[in-house]
C-alpha cells in the first residue's frame, strides 16, 4: 500500500532525504549514548558527576570491581570524549567533559540522586 501525501504537504520530502542521507553529527552522538548505555559506565557517570574527579583505583574500589574493568569502561568513555584525565605522578584522576551527551545525562542523574534521598 503505498502512502499518499497530503496536497499541502508542509514539508520537501526530497530535501530532507539529501539531508538525512549522510549525518556523521548524529552518528557519533547515537555512538556516544550508547557508551553511556552499559551500567558500569552509567555508574562511573554518576560518580564522576557527583565527585567530580576521581583516580582508577577509588572508582574501582567504590564500585567493587577491578582496576582493570574501570580502566577498560574509561578508555571507551575517552574515545569518545566523554571523560578526560589529569596525571599527578603515577595517578590518574578522570572527570567528565562539556559533551553535549553529558550536559545532557546531568539533571536525570541528579533527579535519580534527590529521589534516593528522598
């Protein structure tokens, strides 16, 4: 069944199609929610956002899993520019970054953080 269009259609059907062809802006920003969709992730999220920085082995021991896990969880955060590091000696502390996703994510954090307290 094939769809008929209104006469008036408000919109250029084959303008948005070139548009909507090649959207490399949206791609990486699908690519960069779903970094934050696993739980561990989200968890790092919410502490770096409540903490604002914290080294590998704090996270780890928060958590309750190993270095090695955090450690792996941040690099695809940092590939993907949602955290960044500091070095001091041989520590690392990491906090968020200004990404779009992450200005995003804050206030539904922060809303499941007042709920608990409640």
């Amino acid at each position: 069944m094939k769809c008929v269009p209104p006469e008036d259609r408000p919109v250029d059907l084959q303008a948005l199609t070139e548009t909507y062809r090649f959207t490399p802006e949206l791609d990486l920003l699908a690519a960069s929610l779903a970094v934050w969709s696993h739980p561990t992730r989200m968890r790092i999220f919410a502490l770096l956002d409540q903490v604002e920085q914290m080294c590998v082995c704090d996270l780890a021991e928060v958590l309750g899993i190993s270095v090695s896990a955090v450690s792996q969880n941040l690099a695809r955060m940092r590939a993907h520019q949602l955290v960044k590091f500091r070095r001091d000696a041989q520590t690392l502390y990491y906090s968020l970054t200004d990404h779009p996703v992450n200005r995003m994510l804050r206030p539904m954090v922060a809303e499941l953080r007042e709920r608990e307290g409640d």
